[in-house]
C-alpha cells in the first residue's frame, strides 16, 4: 500500500503522485460508490496499483472547481482589460472568506498601467493590505514573480478570478511547460453544470497550483444574505460594538460599522458593494439555490 496525493481527475480515472512523484492512474474501490465517497483532486489517499483505497479526512474542500485540501486561493484581479472592478473583489473575497480558507488578492497586468494610475489603485487598495496579503504582477513583465513564487512555495494553491483575468497567463508565465491555454479555455469550460469535469493540479515551486475557468459572474447560492457579515473580517472585528447581536450592518439602528463608515475608518465604496452584495443575495429566490452540493 502506498500513500499520495490525487492530482487529476479525467472521466472517472484518477492520476495520484506518491512522495517520490511517480504517477499511478487508477480507480477508487468499487465498494466507494456504495458508501457515497468520492474522491477529489487534492487528496490524500492510500492506494495499490489498481485502486484508491482509502481517502484522509480533508481540511476543507471547494466545489467549483471541486478540490480538497486547499491552503490558499489566490484571487487574480486584472487591473485593466477587464478593468479592476471593487465589487467583484468583495464578492470573491466574501465567497472565500465562506470556505474558512485564506484569500491573497493579485493585482495582474500592471504593464497596461502607467505610473499614476498603479499609484491610484495601490492607495485604494491598501485598506485591504490591512487584513489581506496584496501583490502586484504582470506576465509580460513578470515584475512581481519572486513574490508569488514566495507565498505560493510548498502549498496547496487555488486560482480564482473573472474570465479573462489572467490566471492562466499567470502560470504559463511562471512555468512555461504548462503552456495552458489563455484567452479561449473559459469559452471550452466555462458553461457550469454540464462541461466535462476536468480538475488538475500542477506542480508550482515546491507546493501545487490549480487553474480554474474563471467566472463572468458570481453568485452567492449558498448562503443567506444575513450570513454575509461573517465574511467581512473588517466588519466582524467590530460587529461586537453594534447595539444588536445579529446586525447585519444595512439598517439596523446603533450600528459601529456604519459608525466608522462616517468617521473614514471603513472606506465608503467597501460599504456600499458589501449592501450592493447583501442585497442581491437577498434577492436571489430559495428555489433557484443551487441543491447539488
Ligand atoms: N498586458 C498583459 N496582458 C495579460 C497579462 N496577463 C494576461 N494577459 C492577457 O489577458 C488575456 C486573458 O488571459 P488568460 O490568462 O487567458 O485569463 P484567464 O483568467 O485564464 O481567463 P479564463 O480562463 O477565461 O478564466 C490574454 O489575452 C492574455 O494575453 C498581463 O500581465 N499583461
Ligand atoms: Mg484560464
Ligand atoms: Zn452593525
């Protein structure tokens, strides 16, 4: 028996790497679908020649794309073409912040910005700087690579971020025998529900990465808008301050993150996309949350 890590998932065939990093393609157990266990990418398992054996208790697991283990997601912004958007950056942050696991926000293609414009959008970001790790990059330039390859090392890495952000330019640029393709894949895997399942995880440095199709919108499924509080680790700080126990920050009376709206401690746009957000959760009906977990 020996021991590994499953590192991709086509059709049913499972690629594990042992420590050693040999490749074994095999199946689970049979006797697994009886007891609904399905194995993903990013496991750990135990196997033989033929079969996964068992799984290990995971530590958190995402659905879309469907991955285990994952210590951290970093979150690829573009800052032009698509243009950087705060609403998106909140809403993926939210999500993140949903799945207990650590985001870091990248800013990417900061070539297409001339100095003003980085210096703009690096003062509005470094409100963020005080709970989230932020880092600047481009892969024409690759200004910006030592520090991704620093916090990426010897971890299990997810990218995340609107179609078109640059996540597979990201690792191409980082680790050209990917040559994944850019630009085209979203348009092959990016219909939800009924595209093939194709995970894979890459070796990067010394952990792993996982590209993923990205979105061209979110949408919060999963949980009730009054749950959104929880996701703010800014407003969470100081939701103990606010006269009700389960304020939601929109419009109940005696509320300290409003308070420090006013005074500039919280920035306004922060505040207003986290109603922007709280509002359209709320407006999604019950029956069109999604039911296959
Ligand atoms: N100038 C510049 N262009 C970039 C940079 N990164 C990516 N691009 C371009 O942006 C476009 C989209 O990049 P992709 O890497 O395909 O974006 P993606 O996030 O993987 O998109 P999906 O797979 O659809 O989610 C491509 O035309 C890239 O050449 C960058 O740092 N600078
Ligand atoms: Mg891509
Ligand atoms: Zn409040």
């Amino acid at each position: 028996m020996k021991k590994g890590r499953i590192i991709k998932l086509v059709a049913g065939i499972y690629t594990v790497q042992d420590d050693e990093k040999n490749l074994y393609k095999i199946r689970p157990l049979g006797v697994f679908r009886y007891r609904n266990i399905s194995p993903k990418v990013g496991d750990i398992v135990d196997f033989d020649n033929d079969n996964i054996l068992s799984v290990y208790e995971r530590v958190n697991e995402l659905y879309r794309p469907m991955i285990a283990n994952v210590d951290q997601v970093l979150l690829v912004n573009s800052s032009k073409e698509p243009n950087f958007s705060f609403l998106l950056l909140d809403k993926f942050l939210a999500m993140i912040e949903a799945f207990s696991i650590d985001p870091i926000i990248i800013v990417t293609k900061i070539d297409l910005l001339d100095e003003e414009e980085l210096h703009e959008l690096k003062s509005q970001l470094s409100y963020y700087e005080k709970y989230f790790k932020v880092l600047y990059y481009s892969s024409k330039t690759l200004e910006g690579v030592d520090e991704i390859l620093k916090i990426t090392e010897n971890k299990m890495n997810v990218l995340a971020g609107q179609t078109g952000a640059g996540k597979s330019s990201l690792l191409n640029a980082i680790n050209p025998e990917l040559n994944l393709k850019t630009n085209e894949i979203s348009k092959a895997l990016g219909r939800g529900k009924h595209t093939t399942r194709y995970v894979e995880i890459y070796e990067f440095g010394s952990g792993f990465i996982a590209d993923t199709p990205g979105f061209s919108k979110l949408e919060f499924e999963d949980f009730e808008s009054d749950q959104l509080k929880y996701y703010y680790p800014d407003f969470f700080k100081f939701s103990e301050k606010c006269k009700f126990n389960e304020c939601t920050h929109v419009h109940e009376p005696k509320c300290e993150v409003r308070r420090l709206v006013e005074t500039g401690e919280i920035p306004r746009f922060r505040y207003d996309n986290y109603v922007t957000i709280f509002n359209e959760i709320k407006a999604i009906k019950p029956k069109y949350r999604r039911e296959d977990k």
